[in-house]
C-alpha cells in the first residue's frame, strides 16, 4: 500500500487516509456542528497515526506523503469509523439543511454543496487515482 510511481505520487496507503480525514474533517466541522471536534480530534486518531491534529494531507510534501505508514488495520478502522460516522449524519441531516449556508463568509457554499463537491466528488477524484495505482502496479480492477 505504501507503493508510489514516482517520488511526488500518492500511495495507497495516503489517499485511503486522506479521503477518510477530509470527509471526516468537512461533516463533522461544518456540515454537522462548526464548532464540534471530528472524529481526527475527538477519538484521538491523530495521536495512533501520529500526526497532528489539523492534519489531513492538503499540501502535504511528498516526504510527508511518503512517512505516512500507519498499521494497515489501523487505517481501515479509522476509514470505516469514518465512513460510518459521516453516512449516519447524512441521512438524519434534514433536507432543509441542504440550503443552509454554514459560513457566513462564504453564502455561496450551502451545506448541499459541500455534500456534493467534498464527501462526494472529492472521494471520487481520489478513488480514480487509486484506480490508477493499482493499475500501475498490475492490479486492475474487474470490468
């Protein structure tokens, strides 16, 4: 999982964690409760993969990128943890939440489009590039 096709690419092990830690960070912070913790902080996450808690991989360096070598079961019980915590909120948000502007500072971000452009479209983007990866690596997914 820590392969990487040239020094500057992303490995597996990286984008699982990212795409978990950005989902996370963006319900919990603020979609759900802007001055609530995520999980990251609140579980204590950040102190097991031993990182910072505002850490998430954004304009991380590619040695940062690379140092990044959790457990395996420890990445994937955060990931779930994640995946599970994000899917409950979702669907008890209520469908008037979806017009609800969580900044101020920026009115034209509704709750519905940090749904769509970063729990959605943002773990899609990434799960292209773990496509590309595997595939790198001689492991392409079935048709």
């Amino acid at each position: 999982m820590a392969f990487r096709h040239m020094p500057d690419a992303n490995s597996t092990t990286f984008l699982i964690w990212h795409i978990a830690r950005i989902s996370d960070n963006m319900f919990h912070r603020l979609i759900a409760d802007p001055i609530a913790l995520s999980l990251w902080e609140r579980e204590e996450w950040h102190q097991r993969f031993g990182l910072q808690p505002r850490d998430g991989g954004t304009g991380f360096a590619a040695e940062q990128v690379g140092a990044l070598k959790p457990d395996k079961d420890l990445l994937l019980t955060y990931y779930q943890r994640d995946f599970e915590a994000v899917i409950k909120g979702v669907e008890a948000l209520p469908e008037q939440d979806l017009d609800r502007v969580p900044n101020p500072q920026r009115p034209e971000t509704t709750v519905g489009r940090l749904v769509q452009g970063t729990l959605i479209a943002h773990g899609y983007n990434h799960l292209g590039e773990l496509r590309t990866v595997k595939g790198l690596q001689g492991m392409p997914f079935p048709r």
